[in-house]
C-alpha cells in the first residue's frame, strides 16, 4: 500500500524568505502523480502544483516549485518570496492512475505561517 | 464556473444522533469524492463515485455511513447513528473525469462536531 509522509508538522518563515516543505512517500509502482495542496484556514482545498513521476524536469508555478527525486522518493515543496497569503495547511498526495480509482492519498499536513 | 457546494458549513449533533452532509460537484464532473479529514490528520477517501456509479468505497464504515448520489450530480453523506470518533471535517471533491490532469476541486467542507 502506498504511504505518503510529511515530518513537519508546523513550520514557518518571514515574508519574502523562501521555505521548502518536505514530503515522502513509499510505493511499487512506476506510474503515478503527486501533488502539492494548500488549504487557508476555513477556506477550500486548492491545487498548487502537479509532478507526474514520468517527467525529469521538477515542475514549477510562479513562486512555487518541486524538488522531486524519484529515487529517494522525495518530493519537496519550494515556495519563494513568501507571502502573508502563503499562511495555510499544505498537503502532499499521491495517486496511482493504475489503481483503476485514481484515489489520492494524502500526507498529514504541514501547517505553514508567514510572519510579517 | 461556480466551484463546489457544500451544506451546511458547522453541525453540532449528539451521539447516536444522525446527520446528513450535501454536496453540488461542478458541472460537467463526472467524479464525485468523500473525505474525511480528521484534526491533524490528512483527508481519507471514504467513498468515490463516477457518475452514479461507485468505484472505491473501501474505507468507508458502512455499518453507519452510507452515501448516495442519484443523477450523477448531487450527492448526500449520511451517518447513523454518529460516534464521538465521527468528529470531523468532511469534504467533497470533484473531478471532470479520471484522466488527466487528475485535478480534484474541493468544497469548503462541513465541520460536524459530535458531543
């Protein structure tokens, strides 16, 4: 079964500063997706980055991006010049477009705060 | 587009009492999912449906939740009767179909607090 770890529970950064969130995760298969989410307090889900684990090259949006070692199994959040609206619970997922479900399974969580 | 809906927000219940959970997925999504996400934990897929259809209801307790979703569109959650360990944030997801780019939209989720 697939298992996906994140180690720091809280975190956080000064503005502008840059973070990087940890993220493993353990599995067999060859073919899956990872995901990066924030969830801002009392507000929705929403996806900050996508890595399909066939592509090399780390994907990067704007003030985000991913260091993912396939190897390792490792897949690290980098967010550059932080800002006050970065403050929210980030959270890894892995899904196996196999699986037949295409289910995520979902870290604990990190919760990150950027201080003024 | 108008993102996913959810209803109510917060619900206080007693245990043993039951409760039923809302959900409007995005138009055109195929894909409808129910978490539950516990406090400090990440959310847990309880059931997924396709179209009206379910595809992984694995994890979901079925002795006291059940879920449906008639029409392929909106889908209710319910739990009966409720434990204290059913405390938590249940939240819906959907997706537009199960391929890529595998992107899930979730609602803001309903806070149930069971006392």
């Amino acid at each position: 079964a697939q298992t996906v770890t994140q180690s720091q529970p809280e975190m956080s950064v000064q503005e502008a500063e840059t973070v990087t969130l940890s993220c493993t995760y353990d599995t067999s298969e060859n073919n899956y997706y990872l995901f990066w989410y924030k969830q801002p307090p009392s507000r929705q889900m929403i996806l900050v980055i996508r890595q399909e684990a066939y592509k090399q090259q780390n994907a990067t949006e704007n003030r985000f991006s991913v260091n993912f070692q396939k190897a390792a199994k490792s897949f690290s959040l980098k967010i550059s010049d932080s800002q006050l609206g970065d403050t929210a619970m980030y959270f890894c997922a892995f899904m196996n477009p196999d699986s037949g479900t295409y289910k995520y399974i979902f870290g604990t969580g990190t919760r990150l705060k950027v201080l003024a | 587009e108008a993102g996913v809906a959810q209803s109510p927000r917060y619900k206080i219940i007693e245990k043993r009492q039951s409760v039923a959970f809302w959900c409007n997925p995005i138009s055109g999504h195929a894909t409808l999912y129910w978490y539950q996400q516990i406090l400090g934990q990440g959310p847990k897929l309880l059931i997924q449906f396709q179209n009206n259809g379910v595809v992984d209801d694995s994890q979901l307790p079925k002795d006291r939740f059940s879920a449906e979703r008639l029409k392929g569109v909106d889908s209710t959650l319910k739990i009966q009767p409720a434990k204290l360990e059913d405390s938590a944030v249940y939240l819906c997801a959907s997706s537009l179909q199960t391929g890529v780019p595998y992107e899930q939209y979730f609602g803001p989720g309903t806070r149930l607090t069971v006392t």
